[in-house]
C-alpha cells in the first residue's frame, strides 16, 4: 500500500489520499480500511479515521478485525472507556503482526496507557518493526511514550538493526 510507505517514513499528509484510494478499492471488511485509517489519522484527520475504523467495526462486530478496528477508532476519538472495552485478550492476540502492534502502540499513546503502550512497540519491535526514524521522530502519537526508559532502551536496541539494515541497502545500490 502506498500509503504505508508514506506513513513509515513519516509523511503522513502524503499517506492521506493512497490511503483513501485503498479504502475506496477494498472491501470494507478488510484490512485496507484498518490500516489506512490509522495512516490518515496519524495526518490529523482523526474525524475522517475514526469514521473509516468505525464502517469496519461495524461490519464485522465481536470479529478480531472489527473489535481491533473499533479499539482504534475510540482511541483516536480520545475515548478511553470506549477503547478499552475492545480490548480483549482475543483483539491483542489478533494483533501480533508489526503494524497490527505498532497501531495497538498508538491507541493505548492516545488514552494515556503509556505502559501498554511500551509493551506494545516491544511487540512490534519483536515481529520486525524496526525503523528507527518512525520510533524516535516521526510517530505522532507516541510522542508522550518516547520520554519513557524503557522506550529510550528499546531506542538503543533499535538503532544499530536499523542501521545495519540501511547499511546493507546501499551497499547493493
């Protein structure tokens, strides 16, 4: 998705419109509208995400994909009881991939579980997300997150795989 290329590395008024586009072509029970709509609100337009998380919440209610949709949804709204009411140990078990946990990261950021929301990078850090710029600069919803220690740890064990990584690119251009 080309929204997620945006996202990743930071520009998010660039993921705003692939992300639209990908939720138009997709069906709404799908993942498209669950990825994109944390992209689009990462840009601010929180209104317009929460929206689309909610169509797909609806439309797959007591699923993983649509009780994970609707944690998101209320987060981004700021609703911290509405949010954890979807967090059941069934939607946490269906976000073990390294988006599914970064999103899960962001929404316990924005209800002020900023435990839960540590826990939730070493998550996506152990399934591979390891961009380092994301982590430590761009991700606007971890910005209360990254004072912590642990996330200042977590930073340190990032950087040089994300360096090696970058390293390894270029020594194949």
């Amino acid at each position: 998705m080309v929204s997620t290329y945006h996202w990743v590395n930071g520009r998010f008024q660039e993921a705003v419109e692939p992300g639209r586009r990908a939720c138009a072509m997709s069906p709404a029970a799908s993942m498209a509208p669950f990825i994109a709509g944390m992209q689009i609100g990462a840009s601010g337009l929180r209104e317009e995400a929460a929206d689309i998380l909610g169509r797909t919440g609806s439309l797959l209610p007591g699923t993983p994909l649509g009780s994970g949709a609707s944690f998101l949804q209320h987060a981004l709204m700021g609703d911290r009881e509405g949010a954890l009411r979807y967090a059941t140990p069934a939607t946490e078990a269906a976000l073990q991939n390294e988006f599914a946990a970064m999103f899960a990261a962001e929404a316990y950021a924005l209800i002020g579980q900023h435990d839960d929301a540590l826990r939730w990078v070493r998550n996506a850090v152990e399934h591979g997300f390891i961009n380092y710029p994301f982590l430590a600069e761009h991700d606007p919803f971890l910005s209360k997150v990254r004072v912590m220690s642990g996330f200042q740890q977590l930073l340190s064990d990032v950087r040089p795989r994300w360096e090696a990584v970058v390293a390894w690119e270029r020594s194949r251009a």
